[in-house]
C-alpha cells in the first residue's frame, strides 16, 4: 500500500504565508486529475511566450512559477523535478497554460528508424581497438 502524498507547504508552491500552511497537490489543478491534452512527455521541451498573449490575465502562482522556469527552453521532467511537483500536476498546469497561448510545447526529436551505417561501426570499432 502506497502512503499518501506528501503535503506540499504554500511556501514550495508560491512564496506561501508565515502561518506555512499546506496544499495537496490536486487543489493546485482545481481537482482535475486527468491533463486535457496529450502534448506532453517527459522530454517534452517547454518555453514561456514572450510577450505573453494580450488576451491572458495575471496567472495564478503556480502557473506564474512555470512561467518563470520557462522562460529558457525546459524539459517537462526538469521541470517537474524543479516544482517539486508529481508529473500528473505538472502535465495539467502546462496543459493550462497551453491552451492561454503562454507556452509552446515541441515534441522530442523521433528518432531514425533506419538502420546503423555497418562501415562507419566498424571503423569506429576498429578506431577503439587501436587504443
């Protein structure tokens, strides 16, 4: 049996108040559990918009704090290891902020599906083998 998940303070999440009160994961994403898109991977690289779109309010803190992460190019995993946040959470936020038109997401590069070159193996193998 699983423990529950760890609590996360309001300080981790956006700067908190002094009484450090805690905020279960789902209230960040308004109790959804499901993302409404299926855009994201682990490798997934986000970035922030820049100006964000004339239409967007002021974001919430936790999606002002994604904001802020991407502002360089991030990858989904990163970014969730920076949050301190499940991937589930995560994915929902980007998802959010996909839709507002604050972020782009691009896919990981597929790789070649075609097979190795057989010479350059062996001239690689017999390059390791000389040393």
């Amino acid at each position: 049996m699983r423990p529950p998940p760890r609590p996360i303070a309001a300080s981790e999440v956006d700067g908190g108040d002094a009484a450090g009160r805690l905020v279960r994961p789902f209230t960040l994403t308004g109790g959804r559990t499901r993302p409404s898109r299926a855009d994201f991977t682990l490798i997934t690289t986000v970035t922030a918009v820049d100006p964000p779109p004339a239409r967007a309010g002021q974001p919430q803190p936790e999606h002002a704090r994604i904001l802020k992460l991407c502002a360089r190019p991030i990858a989904v995993a990163e970014l969730a290891a920076h949050l301190d946040l499940p991937m589930s959470v995560v994915v929902i936020l980007l998802c959010d902020l996909l839709e507002d038109g604050r972020i782009t997401a691009r896919p990981p590069h597929p790789v070649s599906p075609t097979a190795p070159d057989l010479g350059l193996l062996r001239k690689v193998r017999d390059g390791l083998g000389r040393l």
